[in-house]
C-alpha cells in the first residue's frame, strides 16, 4: 500500500494542510496513522464530506424558532 503525506494530499483534494491535520487527528480519514511528527494516509483514501457549517443560517433559524416559540 502506498502512502501520501499531507502536503500531497492537499494538491490533490485541493483544500489545505492543516484543514488535513485536523481531519486525521479527528479519525475522519480512515487508514491515516500518525509516525513521528508527521501523518502518512493511504493514497486510495477518499475524501470526506466537509460537515462544517458554511453560513450562520443553520444557527440564526434555530435561534429564531427557539424565541418564536
């Protein structure tokens, strides 16, 4: 099997290093292992899906059907 690190990941899924350290110390990419310093992630690992939220609209409608209530 062979193994990418994070710089070369980030090319390839096109989002950033750190974006990629926080994916693997959270276990959301499966198969990445941690030697040293360093994450090595298999290179047939696929990206996962982005769970964040993008804009404050999820937050602002809870908080308007919580005070409307």
């Amino acid at each position: 099997m062979d193994y990418l690190s994070i710089k070369q990941l980030s090319e390839k899924w096109g989002i950033s290093k750190r974006r990629i350290q926080t994916l693997c110390s959270t276990g959301r990419i499966p198969g990445a292992k941690k030697v040293g310093y360093s994450w090595i992630i298999p290179d047939d690992a696929e990206k996962p899906v982005d769970a964040r939220i993008k804009s404050g609209k999820y937050l602002k409608n809870k908080k308007c059907s919580e005070a409307s209530e």
